[in-house]
C-alpha cells in the first residue's frame, strides 16, 4: 500500500473514531477520560489529513504546524489517561511546556536539516511521550478494579510497542535519511501497527468505558441511596460471595434498629430523620471491621454481618460498641437549637457457618433485637440458641 492511502486511511479511522466518542460524551460529559480522548483522537485525524493536504515530506513551517497538532494529540490522550485512572493531572503550565519545547526543537531541526531533521525530532519526541503512557498505564494496572485490567494491560502493551516502532523510527530516520519513513520494511512495519493501533485502541477506550459504567451500574443497584450502604440486593449478593469463597470464615447476623425513630421524623420533620439514617449509617460503617459488612433492611433497620475468627472481639463485644457510637451522636436538626439525640436496640445471631444457615441466623437475629426492644431499648441481646438436635 502506497503511503498516501496508509495516511489517508489513518485520517479516517481516527477522525471516525473521534466521532463516535464525541457521541458517547455527548451522552455522558462526566465521563473521566471520554473528552480528552474524543480530542485527541480528531487532533491526531487532524493532523494526518494536514500531512496529506500540504504534503508529506515538507521541512518547512507548515508541516512543522501539523506535527505541533499529533505533538498536542498525544498529550490530551496521556491527560484523558491520567483522568480515567485517577491520577494527578499535569498541570496546564507542565503540558505547554512539554509541547512548545518539542515543537521549537522540531522547528529548529527543520531549519537545520529540512525534512529529515522535523521527522527525526517528531518521532523522538512522540516516542518518548507513549513510552511515558505505556509506563503509566502498566503501573495503573494493579491499582484499578479487577475486571479494568485486562484493556489496560492491552493499552499499555500496544503504547509500549508503538513506542518501540517510533523510536527505532527516529533512530533510522536520523542515520539512514528520509527514505525510511515511507518506503521499506520499516515504514510498511510501522504504517501497519500504527494502522492496526488506530483501530484497537479506540476500541480498547470504549471497553475501558463500558467496564468502568456497568461497574457503577452494578454498585447502583447494590446500595442504598440515602445512606450509601448495601441494600438487600446488595446484601444477598455480598453474603453469597463471603459463602462462595473456600474456607469462609462464619459469619454472626447482628439487626440494628434505631428507637422510636418515628418521634424523631414527627418532631423534627422527614428531612432529619434522614440526617439521623445517614449519620447512624456512617458511624457503623466507621466501626466495621475488615471483612464485616452493613446494610439497610427496613426504614431504620440496619443488618451487619460480622466475620467470625477475623478479629480479637467477638459480635458482642463489636454491638455493645456501635450501640455506645450511636448513642453520642448528636445530630443538627434545622431551626432546632438542640441536636437530635438517638439510640439503638440490637439483636446478635450464633454462627452462621453456611449460606444455608443464613435465613435462620437472620431470625434469631432478629428474635434477639425483639427481646431488646422489649427489655425497654437501648439495649443488646444475643441469640437464646437452642442447642437441641
Ligand atoms: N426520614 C425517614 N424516615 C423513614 C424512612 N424509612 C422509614 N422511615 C420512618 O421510620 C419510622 C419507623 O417507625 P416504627 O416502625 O413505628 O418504629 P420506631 O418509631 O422506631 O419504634 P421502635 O422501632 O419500636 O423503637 C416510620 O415513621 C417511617 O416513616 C426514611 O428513609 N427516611
């Protein structure tokens, strides 16, 4: 294939890649990454659709301008990376700099050397740029949920090999003069992977995408609004995968329900009975303990599920705790001076060893928080287990 088409083709797929990702963020602006990626992916079309226009083999100020576009493209894809994974941006000022010293160095070239000298620079300094991506996507890869792993690895690999191509580009441009660019193995390698490259990594963007959205779909559906905690979808699912695992350690059901709760909302109004939810919510969440767990199961009821074995105190030790944490909180209730007091009445299960054994441990969970409220609230009360065969 000729070099025209390679280019020409090249345009297209990033121009049309650009597009179909400006579409997506159309849809979805928050999106991390999606409008540095949508940019970056038409300046790069941009700048080859210049280089056929204007020619492309000029040294002169015009192709030095086309390449000051890929130089800018490459950039806004490393910004739309770092976004994605939640790294710290590089500040404007760092990124202007990078650019105008890669550009006035590949002006400089070029009136130096001419052609030869502009492309030299222009891959030196774009192959530098991807080994930098490819690094920093490969250490992102440990870092970021499980299932966004396996597209970063493969972004990182395909940077780290257009790295490597550019680079021996560079070197070859600069030792054997511009023939290499165009014609010969080298330039048939590098159009192919770069072509190949234009495809896949716009693909591997919107798999990222669509990993990162159906993550959050998938922990919508699993929490509840109000307090952040699991709901009881969320809940069946996480005791199904504590159960799932070989040696699960068992697990202790402890109901918490908060006391005359609906004094609180006929008082003080709706608004701070949900104040008080989300603050009861956060101070059980603030004790939990590694693999223990909470969820919302009624209006004011709250299920914990406590790893037994994991730690030195056992459940009751852990419910006598939250039900001291909660009795301190005090919280602001509007055009109230006094803060809103509250306390909680909780019902511990015995060991849940099964999945099986779950629904029941659940009722003596709850039989226990029955004979708190009972014994006037406020209270914590273990399971009464009958130990008969
Ligand atoms: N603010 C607010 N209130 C809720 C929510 N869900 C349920 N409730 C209220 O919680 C209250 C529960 O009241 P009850 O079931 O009578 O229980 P209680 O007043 O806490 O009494 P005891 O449990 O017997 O101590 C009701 O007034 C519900 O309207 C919610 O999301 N926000």
């Amino acid at each position: 294939m000729d070099p025209f088409t390679v280019i020409a083709m090249l345009a297209i797929h990033l121009l049309g890649t650009a597009g179909l990702l400006f579409l997506v963020w159309r849809l979805m602006p928050a999106a991390p990454g999606l409008a540095a990626w949508w940019v970056a992916s038409g300046l790069f079309g941009l700048a080859y659709l210049v280089r056929l226009v204007v020619g492309m083999e000029h040294g002169d100020g015009v192709g030095v301008a086309a390449d000051s576009l890929m130089l800018l493209a490459v950039l806004r894809f490393g910004d739309g990376v770092r976004e994605f994974t939640g790294r710290a941006a590089w500040k404007p000022a760092a990124t202007f700099i990078a650019w105008a010293l890669a550009v006035s160095l590949e002006a400089a070239a070029t009136v130096a050397f001419g052609a030869q000298g502009r492309y030299t620079v222009l891959n030196l300094a774009i192959g530098g740029l991807y080994a930098h991506l490819a690094w920093t996507i490969a250490v992102e890869v440990g870092r970021q949920p499980r299932p966004l792993r396996a597209p970063l690895r493969l972004l990182a690999l395909l940077m780290g090999g257009l790295s490597a191509l550019t680079l021996v580009r560079a070197h070859s441009l600069f030792a054997d003069g511009m023939a290499v660019a165009f014609h010969g193995p080298l330039a048939k390698v590098y159009y192919m992977y770069a072509s190949t490259n234009a495809v896949v990594v716009g693909l591997t963007l919107l798999w990222l995408l669509f990993l990162r959205l159906n993550g959050q779909l998938a922990d919508l559906a699993a929490r509840d609004p109000l307090t952040g905690v699991l709901n009881r979808q969320g809940l069946d699912e996480r005791v199904r995968r504590h159960f799932e695992r070989p040696n699960a350690a068992p697990l202790t059901v402890m109901l918490l329900d908060i006391d005359h709760f609906k004094q609180v909302n006929d008082t003080h109004g709706h608004a701070t009975g949900d104040a008080v939810l989300m603050a009861v919510a956060r101070t059980l969440v603030s004790h939990l303990r590694t693999g223990d767990f909470v969820a919302r199961v009624g209006g004011e009821e709250f299920l914990i599920g406590c790893a037994e074995g994991a730690h030195p105190d056992d459940a009751m030790v852990l419910a006598r705790r939250l039900n001291e944490a909660v009795g301190q909180l005090q919280v602001a209730a509007p055009g109230n001076a006094v803060p809103v007091v509250c306390t909680v009445s909780v019902g511990v299960s015995g060991r849940v060893a099964s999945r099986a054994d779950w629904e029941a441990g659940t009722r003596q969970a709850d039989r226990a928080l029955y004979q708190a409220k009972a014994d006037g609230r406020n209270a914590v009360r273990p399971a009464v287990v009958s130990h008969a065969a």
